[in-house]
C-alpha cells in the first residue's frame, strides 16, 4: 500500500470514529501507539497465535492438564 493510499485509508477510519476514542489514542504514549500499529499490520499479515494455541503450548510448558 502506497502513502497515498495509507493516508485516505487514516483519512477515512478516523472519519467514523468519536471524540472519545479519538482522545483514548491521543493521550497513550507514542510507543504504545507505534505497538498497536504495527500489532494490527501483524494480524493482517497473519502473524498471529490464537487464543487455543497460546494455551496449548502453556499447558505443555508448565505440565497443566485441561
């Protein structure tokens, strides 16, 4: 995706959102921001663990049962 594009898709998302949202991101600090950006982009991309796997591989590392 271009910066063109990237932009009017900002544009567009920020457009449908409220005040108040808007405000919660305003204020979380600039790192926490970068983060959930490129966390988004991750699951986009499909670079992601589920819910079962994470727990799967915790009940194997600590021996725990179901």
């Amino acid at each position: 995706m271009g910066t063109v594009e990237l932009r009017n898709k900002w544009k567009e998302a920020i457009g449908k959102v409220d005040d108040r949202f808007l405000r919660m991101v305003d204020a979380l600090p600039k790192e926490i921001q970068t983060l959930l950006l490129e966390s988004k982009q991750d699951i986009k991309n499909g670079d992601f663990f589920t819910h079962e796997e994470v727990m799967s591989e915790a009940r194997k590392k600590f021996n725990i049962s179901e």
